[in-house]
C-alpha cells in the first residue's frame, strides 16, 4: 500500500480520494495508484512550471513516456483521463486530456500456437542441457516443469511464478491458483500425467533443498529459499530453449511466454470439436479454467488458427453435409 504523504502535488488530495473510492469499489487499484503516483511525483520534479496537471504539465508528462511502447502510454494516459473525468466533479474547470491525441495501440501480436511436438522438442532440450549444482541445481527441470503447466493448464506468467510448494495436493492431485488476476482463485486438477511431471519436480527439488517449508515458492530462486523466479528470468530461460529448439513464429520471432496460454485455450477448442461435443456450452467450463471474470475474456484466446478450422469444417460437414445442394453451373440444363 503506498503511504499517503507519497503524494505531494496540488492533486494529492484528489489523487488520494479517487483511489480510496475505487478500493471501496472493490478494486485493488494498486497499478493504476503507482502509475498515479508516479505522475504525482513527476509534477514536483525539478524545473516542473507547476504542480498541477495543466495542458503544458500533461505535455511534459507525456513526452518523458516516449521510451515507452504506444501501447503502454495510451494505457497511462487513459489512466490519467480517467481520474481526471473524476476530479471535474470536485474542480469543473481542471484539465481533462483529449484521447484523440493519444498514441495508437500496437497492433495485437498474433500468438504462437504450440504444437504437441515443438512441446516434445522443448521438453527433450529440458532434459538434455546440464544443470549447474553450484549456482542453480533446478534450473532446467524448473524450465520443465513451466513448460508442462503453462501448456497444459494454461497458466498466466505469473500464477505459475507465485505458486507455493503447500498449492499442489499430492493425494488430490490439484493445483490451487490463490488470488490471481480479478482476485480470484480457483482448484485445477491435473491429469495424471501432469501430476507426475509436478511430483518428479518436488522429488528433485526435495533433494536439492531438503529443509524447504511448505510456504516457500514452488519455483525457487538461486538467490534464496523464499524467492520466486522473475517473470523476466522464466523468459530468459524459455528463450534458450526456444532458440535450442528452433521454434519461431511465423513473422521470425521467438514465441512468448503467454502463448502457451493462447495455445491451451486453442487445443482445448479443437479437441471439442473433434469430440463432438456443444463447444458453446463448454465455454464457461473453459472461462473459469482460465481464471476468467466473464467469457467474453475467453472469446480473445479462441483465435481461428489453421487446425481450428479444419476441426469446425469437419464438424459442419458431419452435421450438415448431407443437407447441402451443390450450386447449379451457368449454362447448365435447367
């Protein structure tokens, strides 16, 4: 929680209003109060002309963005238009930002979807790169083990990176997801294939760090028993064996870490399809699989990629083939 003498500027007292209602909203606030906080802090910068946000203030604010991506600023600066749309309420004449001038966002990155032998390939590479006992003992069977749960339970980033060693239930074979993204939580059993990869995992890691407490992260930093592995580092890693594994995208690039997710959502789809079964009907099984407020959060995973489309072409033909009438050629009898 940011103290409330962080914020110094003629917007404190506003600033500190308007997070403290959408707390009482619910919200948890806490990027969208740094990202406050620091614009607060910006106005009381040296050589700043005031401490207000005023046209000129919003400038300059703006501009020390630019290293930033499009998309990342236009995320900040609606964040500022918003509060300010609240302070006019309370001051009618404050500056409130004009969203035309802001930045357009980057076009959405189409995700890699894993196939089941780049996974094979990447999981081979796992098990075929030394370990270095001194400095990180773990290393690449922690990079296993991402692998299997990032593409088999369609883990975020960093649910995966926060888990504890008490989250897996070795009797029920579940993994409990605690206070994710929206606050929520949810219990993912694993298959028992899965459920294997996990205790093959705590085995190692038991004899690695054999006084581990059952509160200590799943995934161990090599700096201390109770650090987590950065996002930044998981990638570091998925990156070397990306590369090992020659696994790009179709535009050249390595994939990215949340592409596994995309590519759990997508296979889930496909096997449906190819099942038989209501794909509709099984959307908010698949919604609150994923940790989703609304299903509508999961329609953005389902994008229509080549094996999608052959498994709904096959399903419609199955289905409605049959009743379909070829269209007479020009010129043909009549």
């Amino acid at each position: 929680m940011i103290a409330k003498s962080a914020f110094r500027s003629t917007l404190a007292g506003d600033l500190l209003r308007y997070i403290a209602l959408k707390q009482t909203l619910g919200r948890c606030f806490a990027r969208t109060s740094i990202i406050l906080l620091r614009l607060d802090q910006f106005l009381c910068g040296p050589g700043m002309p005031s401490t207000d946000l005023t046209r000129e203030t919003f400038q300059q604010w703006s501009q020390s963005l630019e290293p930033l991506s499009a998309t990342t600023r236009l995320a900040r600066m609606q964040t500022v238009r918003n509060f300010c749309i609240y302070r006019r309420r309370i001051v009618p004449d404050c500056f409130v930002p004009d969203p035309t001038q802001f930045p357009k966002a980057c076009p959405v990155i189409r995700p890699h979807i894993f196939s089941e032998t780049e996974v094979a390939r990447l999981l081979g590479h796992c098990d075929v790169v030394p370990e270095d006992p001194a400095r990180s003992p773990l290393r690449w069977a922690c990079m296993r083990l991402a692998i299997v749960l990032l593409y088999t339970a369609g883990l975020r980033r960093g649910e995966f990176i926060r888990l504890k060693l008490r989250d897996y239930d070795p009797y029920a074979k579940t993994l409990l997801i605690q206070t994710s993204k929206f606050h929520k939580s949810r219990l993912l059993p694993l298959p028992d294939d899965v459920a294997k990869e996990v205790e093959r995992f705590l085995k190692a890691r038991r004899a690695a760090y054999p006084s581990a407490l059952d509160t200590e992260p799943l995934i161990r930093s090599p700096y201390g028993p109770g650090r987590s592995y950065t996002g930044e580092r998981l990638y570091a890693n998925l990156r070397i064996l990306f590369a090992r594994a020659d696994i790009k995208t179709a535009d050249g690039r390595l994939p990215r870490v949340h592409d596994f997710r995309h590519s759990c959502a997508v296979n889930a789809l496909i096997r449906w399809y190819r099942a038989g079964v209501d794909v509709e009907a099984r959307l908010p099984l698949l919604a609150t699989w994923l940790g989703h407020v609304s299903i509508l959060s999961t329609y953005h995973y389902l994008h229509f990629v080549e094996d999608l489309r052959l498994a709904a072409n096959s399903r419609f033909m199955d289905s409605y083939g049959g009743t379909i009438v070829p269209a007479r050629q020009k010129g043909g009898d009549d």
